[in-house]
C-alpha cells in the first residue's frame, strides 16, 4: 500500500527537521543553563531547538526580568534562553499544527491556540519556580532567626552570624543571605545589600525582617531580641495561614461528602430495602 502524498510530504518535513537539528547543534549550541542554575527541563529543550533569527523578537519580554532574580535564574543568559525557549515554543506548535492538520484537517483550528500555549509555557514554568522558591524562603525564615540568635547571643556580630546561619541552613535563603553578604564584601552599604534582598524574594516577611534588621542598627536596640521577636511573629503568621487554610478546606470536605458519600450510603440502604421487599414480594405473589 503507497502512502497519501501528504503521509509523505509530513515525513519528509519531519526527516529534514532532525537533520536541521542535529547540524544547528553541530554549529552552535544553545545555552541552557542560567548563571550556574539548572533550567526546567521544558524549557531547556524548547531552548534547543532552531528557530529562525527574525522570531527572536516576537519572543522578547523585558519585564520577566524580575521573576528570573525570584526564580534563582538571574543574568543576561537566563534572559536569553527564556527568549529562545519561547521563540521554539512558537516553532514546536507550529510544526504540531501542520501534523494534526495533515491528519485531521478540523484540528489545524487548533494552531493558535497550541503556539499561544506553547509560547507561554516557559514563562509559566519560571513562575512556577519562583513561587515554589519564595514559600521555601518564607518557611526557612524562623529556622534563620533561631540559628542567628544563638550566634548573636554568643557574642558573634550581625554579619559573621548571618554567614554562619546561612552556611548551617543552605537552601534558597542560604543562597539569597550569601549573595546579599558578598554584596556588602564588594562594597555595597549594609542598608542597599537588605533592600536588594528584600527586592530579589519580593516577600513582606523578608522585608519586615529587613525594617527589623535596619531597626535595630539605627536604634541600637539589643538584636538577640528583636530577632527573637520577629521568628515568633513568623510563626505565628505561619499557624494564622494553616487555620486560614484549614478553615477554607471545610466547606470544599463538606461539599465532597455531601456528593459523593451520602449518594453512596443511600444507594446502599435502597438496595438492601429493594432486595428485601423483592423477596417478600415474591414471597406473597407466589
């Protein structure tokens, strides 16, 4: 049996993509990693693939700059591999759409909406990851004031107990409270370095520790105690969210059980009911 011409002519285009592939890495390959920081996997592979020079424009986005810092992806390369990511969202949707067209004719309607979503997934990924990153700093949050009280309390200053707290916690915190002290290294004020911090997470908690910290300096106030204070304000915002949290889950539990177990343990009584008066109808009527 001899294939259709179109059966041949996706084939032909789908032989001449991978040899385009495979000679586009040969040449140049694309970066996929941003300032030592392993990328999403989606995104690193939509950064692969060759995409022509006159759609890296369309896939410009200057103001995803911020979310990158929030993500721990910051630097002119991550900037550049989430543009190229999205330009080869654009072309892997568009190669998609040419497939199911030239097996299903109706489903070529699809094509803008599979490039839109295609393009949109790296950014999403990315802001995925900053949110997911930002609550492990707001939940390391008490862990670093604890550990920065025992340092202060034994007699070591703000920024020797800062670095030691950071190195003992590690994480995505250690890693913010590491680059805001080689800042101050480098000859950044103490004050600019905190407001940098505060910027780069985008969290009020970490800016309300900031406003502590700052307090502190200015006022000379004993700052054992006030970050003693403030990781037990931290963890009492952190019990207020799970009572919120839990007290949303109630009426969504409630609306479960009344669709789904009631309708279940009716259903069982009423088929216990029918078989028993099944059997003494049957009983009567002979």
């Amino acid at each position: 049996m001899i294939p259709s011409p179109p059966v041949m002519l996706m084939v032909a285009a789908l032989v001449a993509a991978g040899m385009g592939v495979r000679q586009r890495r040969r040449t140049r390959p694309a970066p996929v990693r941003a300032a030592g920081v392993q990328l999403p996997g989606a995104v690193a592979a939509l950064a692969r693939v060759p995409v022509p020079p006159a759609l890296l424009p369309l896939a410009q986005r200057p103001d995803f700059a911020r979310t990158l810092v929030a993500a721990g992806m910051p630097g002119l390369m991550a900037v550049d591999t989430l543009r190229r990511a999205r330009a080869g969202g654009m072309v892997v949707g568009a190669l998609v759409s040419m497939a199911l067209g030239v097996f299903a004719l109706p489903l070529a309607l699809l094509a803008p909406v599979i490039v839109i979503g295609l393009r949109l997934l790296p950014d999403r990924l990315v802001a995925a990851r900053a949110v997911r990153r930002r609550l492990a700093i707001i939940r390391a949050l008490p862990d670093l004031l604890d550990l920065m009280v025992i340092c202060v309390e034994a007699g070591m200053a703000l920024d020797p107990a800062l670095r030691m707290a950071a190195a003992r916690l590690g994480g995505p915190l250690g890693d913010e409270i590491g680059a805001t002290l080689d800042m101050q290294a480098l000859g950044t004020p103490r004050r600019d370095a905190y407001r940098a911090l505060a910027d780069r997470v985008g969290s009020d908690d970490v800016a309300r520790l900031v406003a502590a910290l700052m307090q502190a300096e200015e006022l000379g106030t004993p700052l054992a105690r006030a970050l003693a204070g403030q990781a037990e304000s931290l963890r009492a915002a952190r019990r207020q969210m799970a009572r919120d949290r839990a007290a949303r889950a109630a009426p969504r539990i409630q609306l479960v059980v009344a669709l789904v177990m009631v309708p279940g343990a009716l259903l069982l009584v009423l088929g216990v009911m029918v078989v028993e008066l099944a059997g003494q109808i049957g009983a009567v009527t002979g």
